[in-house]
C-alpha cells in the first residue's frame, strides 16, 4: 500500500510556499511583511516562482485605483494617479533598473564600463531620457484605451511583464559576484518556470485570446532580442537587466492592446 502522506510535512509545505510568497511581496513591493516570515538564504531563490502573482497583486492595485478615479477625474488623470500608486507600491524598483541599464548601456563599450556604471545609482541623460519616455508610452497608451481595457490590460501587463522577465532566471547567468540581485539568481527550474508562467501569461488572454495569442508572440520575439543583446554586451544578465525588460514588455503589452483598439 502507499504511504500516506504527513499532514504535518505537508503543512510545513504549505507554510513554506506562504513564506516565499511573502517573501516576493517584501522583495517586489513596499508591502510589510510579518516578522513572523523571517528570513533565511535559500528564501529568495525560492519565492522567485512567486515574482509573476506579485505582479498580479501590483496591476490589481492599478486597476482598482483607475476604476475608481475615472468615476471622478478624466482619463488621463486616472490613469497617472495609477501609475503613482504602483510606482508608491513598488518603490519603482523596475524603473530604476530601466535608468540604470540605459545609462550603462547607453553610456559605454566595454563590458566593464557597462558593469560599472549600472552599479552606479546616480541617474544619467540615457536613464533620464529613457525612464521618462517609458513612463510617457504608458501613460499615453493607457489614457488612449477604453476603460475596461484599462482595467484588464493593468493586471495583464503586470503580471505576465514580470514572468517573461523572470524567466531569464532560466536560460542566462548572472554575471555579478554581487549585486543585489544575487539571492535570487540561481537557476529557475522547469517546475518553477511552469508555475510562473501558469500564474502570470493567462491574463493576457481574458478578454480575446487572439490578442493575447499575438502579444505573447511580441513578447516572446522581445526576449529574444534582449537576452541575445544582454549576452553580447555582458555576457548575462544583472538585476537592473531584469527590470529594464520587465519595463520593455510591460509598455509592449500596452501597446499591443491599443494597436488592436485601433483596427
């Protein structure tokens, strides 16, 4: 006969999994988390395959606060007081990775340059440039959408921005000896991977699955192209690599679905 399973392991499991969780929250957002997660090392590898949820969490948060605005404000004003309660809610960690990588990308050649200035927290002309461009594109996207749009497409932004991101965890190395996204750069395994993408790519397609069939295809051609240019400039990835895609894909998805609008 089969052995029967520990109710007790399997509730040191099921804490397990809420700790990681809770984890990726504390690590993605400026959410508090109770002391009672503590933390050990092995707890950031593991809540990487929660990273996508935390963007389901983040685009939720931008959805309610839209759908509450625009019963009051214009479009465009709903949509940036959105965008303030994400850029609140996560400390703007993407963004900072975009402005770190377009300066280090933007401002130098050298491999070690390129390193250098991306551990660089002042901000410069390609950074300036670059986050302000991106934050131009989703805003602009967003105040263009119908409202329902806007409402669907935040949660799916921001949930499948951050699994395509992670994935990278996958399929390139971390090329820091340090950093602060060392914890969490080890190797994602198929299993993780699989829950990842089960967690964070469905969003994108609730309200038409050819859309979402086409914006997985621009998303998948995007992850390409950055993880070959990422390879060739530095050999991998960092964190602040990380963000930056995250922040590419999450304007594609915008403006895959204003283009559909569109047609």
């Amino acid at each position: 006969m089969p052995a029967k399973a520990d109710p007790r392991s399997l509730a040191h499991r099921v804490l397990d999994e809420v700790r990681y969780l809770l984890t990726a929250l504390g690590y993605f957002t400026r959410v508090p988390v109770p002391r009672w997660v503590g933390f050990e090392p092995h707890y950031l590898p593991a809540a990487a395959r929660w990273f996508a949820l935390v963007g389901v969490l983040v685009g939720t948060v931008a959805a309610l606060v839209f759908a509450i605005a625009i019963r009051v404000f214009p479009q465009p004003v709903a949509v940036l007081l959105s965008m303030a309660a994400t850029l609140l809610l996560t400390g703007a960690f993407h963004e900072d990775g975009l402005a770190d990588s377009c300066d280090a990308f933007g401002g130098a050649y050298a491999r070690e340059d390129v390193l250098r200035i991306m551990h660089d927290s002042r901000i410069g002309v390609f950074g300036a440039i670059g986050l302000v461009v991106a934050l131009l594109l989703k805003w602009q996207t967003l105040a263009a959408l119908s409202p329902m749009r806007v409402v669907w497409v935040s949660i799916a932004a921001h949930a499948a921005s951050r699994a395509v991101a992670i994935s990278f965890l996958a399929t390139h190395e971390y090329v820091r000896s340090e950093g602060k996204a060392k914890a969490v750069a080890r190797r994602l395994g198929r299993p993780a991977l699989v829950w990842v993408a089960l967690t964070g790519l469905p969003w994108l397609f609730l309200p038409d699955w050819r859309l979402g069939l086409a914006t997985l295809g621009v998303l998948a051609v995007l992850r390409f192209g950055l993880g070959r240019w990422f390879k060739r400039r530095i050999g991998g990835y960092t964190g602040d690599c990380l963000g930056f895609a995250q922040q590419v894909f999450e304007v594609a998805i915008y403006l895959c679905a204003l283009a559909s609008q569109a047609v």
